[in-house]
C-alpha cells in the first residue's frame, strides 16, 4: 500500500491557530511541515492521522536563528539548508554544519526542518544526536503557556517525545560557553541514508589546554539518541591525547544497546561507536584549541 489513508487537511497561520487546532483534534491530528518522514510513514500505513495541519505558514516566526551572548536560539521550522548556509552558527557550533552535509539530499534538505527531525524521534536522526551532544533544551508552547524540556527528558521512546497533543516545538536553545569546540561523523551505506551508526561531540577547554567538559551523543545504536554521562565525566580534567579519546570510545562501545540488523551486526555497530566517538573527539578538541568557536 502506496497511498495513505483518507485525511482532513487545515493550514494554520499562527503558533496559536496551531495550537488551538491541536488541542481541537487532539491524537488524531499531526503537525506537517517538510513532511519527509511523516508521510512515507502514512503512505505504508504506518501512521494514520484523520488531520494533518500545514504549518509552513510560521516560518517566518519559527524559522530563525539567533546566535546572542551565552546561548543560540534556534526556530522549530528552520530547515535544514538554512542550518547548512548559516556562517554564523558554523561558528558557533561547527558540528551542525558537519551533520547537514551528511543529511538526505538537497530535496530534504530544503524542505526538512529542526523541529520535524526532533518530533520524528527517529533513534538515527542525525539533529537529535546533535542537540544531545550540545546539552539543548526544547522550548514547547501549549494552551497551558510554554515550558522548556532537556534533550534528556525530550525523547521518551522511539517516535515518541515530550510534545503533548495540543502542543508544539517553538524553539530549540543552545547554551554557548568559551574555548569549545564539536564535530560530528556519521558512517551509512550510501549517500544520504540512515546512519549505520553516528556520533557527535562537543568538548571544552580550560585556560591550560585540559578539558573542563565534554559531551558526546550516539545515534542509530539503541532505542533513543543516547548521551553518555560517564565519557563527560572521564574527561574531565585530563589533558587531550589519542589515550584519553581511547577510553572514552571505549566507554561509548559498552555503553550502548545496539541491535543486529541489514545494516550490520551489533558487535560492527560497537566498534563504529568506539572509533566515531575517537574521531569527533579529537577533532573538537582541535577546533577548541584553534579558537574555531
């Protein structure tokens, strides 16, 4: 089955018309923007909705990014070729522009949005992996006002968040700090697909060169994106080198809950944890050093 099911279509204009929509209908309306996930997904019958409310309209509130003293603030309908273009932000946090190149294709790209690739909860979604390993928290406006969700407390399960029926994802924030640096790497099959698995880190350094924090986030290696508490806490303090990175990966490699699939084994899927999680660490920490951001 190639055609979704028969659904009612309503186009909002305003945050609060969505909202209101949203609380009208309930779980049997979806919020649709890019629509690149959510639409195979009602083609396959995976997914059936009795509305889908258009909100490309709200780009022009949605869709921003403001990069202010201390934090980035980022619009839910940004789309991911504005996340790609954006100088501004590459110099903030580089690990975006290191995650876009590697997203889809410029079809979705173009079309595709943050707040999309987060509400998906796809477990090998590439921005969710990104938003983990930036310590992120996602800003959620409801009839009830608006409340703020750690990247921990967004995703509670594989295509499953924090977002209430009657709510929606305004905004996504990103607190900014001196001397750090990120990347991200990603290894899939071919161009353009799901991660086989990916990893992004994010590292800062103190005034002698050690490392004051640090954060890594793993997609496609279990049923959530998942950041590793204990690698930030290992780092801490030690001066950089390929030993230290080592033991981190390590920690990556134990740490997550991969399962055996068409894109490899569990035990294939550990060792890319492990030597993602080596590379993007050393390259953070390089960026840091150089002052990229």
């Amino acid at each position: 089955m190639q055609v979704p099911a028969p659904f009612e279509y309503a186009r909002a204009t305003t945050v609060d018309e969505a909202v209101a929509l949203m609380g009208r209908f309930g779980d049997t309306a979806r919020l649709i923007a890019g629509g690149h996930s959510l639409l195979p997904m009602m083609k396959l019958r995976l997914a059936n909705f009795d509305y889908l409310i258009d909100i490309n309209d709200l780009h022009g509130e949605l869709g921003f990014i403001a990069v202010e003293p201390g934090v980035v603030r980022i619009g839910a309908l940004t789309r991911h070729r504005e996340l790609l273009d954006s100088a501004e932000l590459a110099g903030v946090f580089p690990i975006f522009r290191d995650a876009e190149r590697v997203i889809a294709d410029p079809v979705v790209r173009n079309r595709g949005t943050l707040g999309g690739s987060l509400c998906q909860a796809d477990p090998s979604e590439d921005l969710s992996a990104v938003c983990t390993t930036l310590d992120a928290s996602c800003v959620i406006r409801g009839p009830l006002g608006t409340r703020t969700v750690s990247m921990a407390d967004f995703h509670r399960g594989p295509y499953e968040t924090a977002v209430a029926d009657g709510e929606i994802l305004t905004e996504v924030r990103f607190p900014v700090r001196d001397r750090g640096g990120s990347a991200y790497s990603k290894v899939e099959r071919r161009a353009g697909d799901w991660a086989v698995v990916s990893a992004g880190s994010a590292v800062w350094l103190d005034d002698g060169g050690r490392i004051a924090d640090a954060r890594v986030g793993l997609a496609a290696v279990g049923p959530n994106t998942t950041g590793i508490p204990e690698i930030s806490a290992t780092l801490r303090g030690e001066e950089p080198s390929d030993e230290v990175f080592a033991r981190a990966g390590e920690i990556a490699a134990r740490s997550c809950e991969p399962a055996t699939d068409q894109r490899g084994s569990a035990e294939y899927k550990r060792h890319l944890a492990a030597e993602l999680t080596v590379r993007t660490l050393r390259t953070a920490v390089a960026r840091a050093a150089r002052g990229e951001a």
